[in-house]
C-alpha cells in the first residue's frame, strides 16, 4: 500500500482504493483485461494461437523497462519491484504493458542504493547475486528483467524441469549459446523471420549486460530503457544495424507455426523461493504514505 500509493505511471497497475474496515487490507486496482505477458508467450503460442509479432515484443519490453525505470529512479522515493517476471506484466485491451504484484517490492531509503533483506522472489528469476550476498539493489530488477527480454526472445519458459536436469535454467542456456555462437537454435523462429541479423545480434548483445552475473556491471532501468527504444528505430537510424531495408510490422499480432522449445542448464545452488512476499508495516505509517502521496 505505501508502495503503491507514491507510483503514477502508465505502464503500471493502477491503484484505485482500499478497504480499511475488515480484518485484512482490501486493494482495488485497475482492470487489466488481456492476461499476462506469460500465457501470451507460452501458451497461446504453443497452443497455435496468434503470436506477437517482432515490433510487438520489442514495444512490449520498452514499456516494461520504462515503468521500471520509473519505479528506480522517478518515484519519490526509489522502489525495487524484487519479482520482475513474465505473470506479473499484464496486458490490456490494446496489448500495452502494465506493471503488476508490489508484494515482494521494497523501499530504498533516501541515500542508499541497496537494502539488506531475506532473500526472496521467484526460481528463473532471481538474480544470483542477490541470493549470495542478500544485497538487493536496482541491478537485480535489470536481471529479471533480462530473463523477461530472454522470454521474448525465445517462447521459453524460465524454468522448465520438463527439459532435464542439465537444461533447465534458460538464463544460463541462453548465455551458453551466446557464447558458442548458436543462438539461432535458441530463438523463436518468428523472431528469426521478421528480426534484421543486426537487430537480433543487438537484442541478444542486450539479454546477456542484462545477465552479467556481477550487478555493477549490469546498465540501469533507464539505459535499458533507451537501448530497447534504439532497438526499436528504424534499420537506418540504429547505430547498431547495417542493413537498410528494415521496416516495423504493421500489425501487433501475426500469424506463425508452432515453434520447438529448446532447453538450458540450472544455475548451480539456487533454491526455489515463492513467488511473492509482503513486508508489514504500521496502520499508522500506511495512512502517512496514502495521505501524502506522490
């Protein structure tokens, strides 16, 4: 509640009210009609629906990273979503991304650019550094945020024990492919089909900053943000890109034929944690924060 109560941003979930009057805190929020990034990416996909076409995926991973941004560096005082996911960016009537589930968020106190805390979030996700060292900082959303991007990319599931033991964990399967030089095996062959070779080289140079197993080496929400709106411009405006004749879908979603999953290893020592989590805080320090919002 103290969390949400400061955040004004379109591509986040919005608060409308709460309940004080029963034995647990009632939230009203926002309808979000059009379900989660998740069941686009893995179900639909699979089950042979229609698939969000390249310009989609990029727009859609704009948003999300500019809404993060906004949470790190715009809110009045900078928040740690701690459960970027796939689930938790839902999507409206017109495919836009929103924000969504501040259960697991935390505050950063004015000054300080990390907290301590109970390490907490979900299997897939979880910035590796963060579960050594229990030092949450900014640089763990950049990370999930990367195996979101990576999601994009590939139509893989984060985790999926279905692949074998050694092929789990597509962060660390994604890197390995980058390293080898076949990542044309690991994405989605309708990212193939529409992506420029430069745009699909950038994108995946992008995933693995993102995936930097040392945090300070991993850029911030905001200069995620203005890559993912680079990657976005047309062939001959990107630094990046050298072919020419690169022009954005005109439609959000496009029709494709059902794609293989490939798979990627676990990332030694990490345990599963739930999904979400929720700090407690004062009646009294609730109703300061809905008072005096942003």
């Amino acid at each position: 509640m103290v969390i949400l109560a400061q955040i004004n941003h379109p591509n986040v979930v919005q608060l409308l009210g709460c309940c004080l009057e029963t034995n647990v805190l009632l939230l009203a929020y926002e309808f979000v009609s059009n379900d989660t990034l998740h069941r686009h990416i893995h179900n639909y996909s699979a089950s042979g629906k229609r698939r969000f076409s390249w310009d989609s995926r990029l727009r859609i991973a704009h948003e999300s990273a500019g809404a993060l941004a906004y949470l790190h560096t715009d809110a009045r005082m900078s928040i740690i979503h701690r459960d970027v996911k796939s689930t938790n960016i839902l999507l409206d009537d017109n495919y836009i991304a929103k924000i969504a589930d501040f259960g697991a968020s935390r505050l950063v106190p004015l000054g300080h650019d990390q907290v301590t805390t109970l390490v907490q979030g979900t299997i897939g996700y979880l910035d590796p550094e963060y579960f050594h060292t229990g030092h949450l900082t900014d640089k763990s959303d950049v990370y999930s945020f990367g195996v979101v991007l990576s999601e994009l990319l590939t139509g893989k599931k984060p985790i999926d024990p279905g692949r074998g033991f050694d092929d789990t964990n597509l962060a660390t399967y994604f890197l390995k492919a980058k390293k080898e030089n076949r990542l044309l095996e690991v994405l989605d062959h309708q990212v193939v089909k529409e992506a420029t070779d430069g745009q699909l080289k950038a994108a995946c140079d992008l995933v693995c900053r993102y995936l930097n197993q040392v945090g300070g080496n991993r850029p911030s929400m905001k200069d995620v943000t203005m890559e993912l709106e680079i990657l976005r411009k047309p062939s001959k405006q990107h630094p990046w890109i050298r072919e020419q004749n690169y022009t954005e879908a005109s439609s959000l979603m496009i029709e494709g034929e059902e794609h293989n999953l490939y798979t990627v290893p676990l990332i030694a020592n990490i345990n599963t944690f739930g999904e979400n989590s929720s700090s407690t805080m004062g009646m009294n320090e609730i109703m300061l924060h809905v008072h005096s919002p942003r």
